[in-house]
C-alpha cells in the first residue's frame, strides 16, 4: 500500500537480495561458508516469497485488515 513507486521496487529487490550478500560477504572475510538449519539465504528467501505471493493473491488489504482468531479480552 505505498503505491507504484521507485522506492517500491527498489525495497522488494533489497529485501530478496539481502540474505544472500550478508552470506556471500561472511564467507569472503571468514573464508568459511556456515549456513544454519534455517537461515535467511536459503528460507529466508522462500519466506519473503511466500509473502510476497500471498500478498499478490489476497491483495494488500490483508496487511491492514485486523485479524479475528475468535479470542477476547476480559
């Protein structure tokens, strides 16, 4: 819901390429390559993916529509 913008595209085609440059720049200092069991540039990615169809599919009301899991309080 920021709207068709620069700073839009430039924000997804960050937030999918982050994991993979923190893990490519770890293992150029550290001359190592450890990858937990889940780590951000292998699940990480699918993730924001997932996110980012289920967003596509639902559309982007379902980021501002408030969620009702049948619990009250007080």
């Amino acid at each position: 819901m920021f709207g068709n913008n620069d700073f839009n595209v430039l924000l997804i085609f960050i937030t999918g390429t982050i994991p993979f440059f923190t893990t490519t720049m770890e293992e150029y200092f550290t001359h190592k390559m450890y990858l937990g069991v889940i780590n951000g540039a292998d699940e990480g990615c699918v993730g924001v993916g997932l996110l980012f169809i289920i967003s596509a599919i639902l559309g982007n009301t379902m980021w501002t529509n408030p969620v009702n899991n049948g619990l009250t309080m007080g």
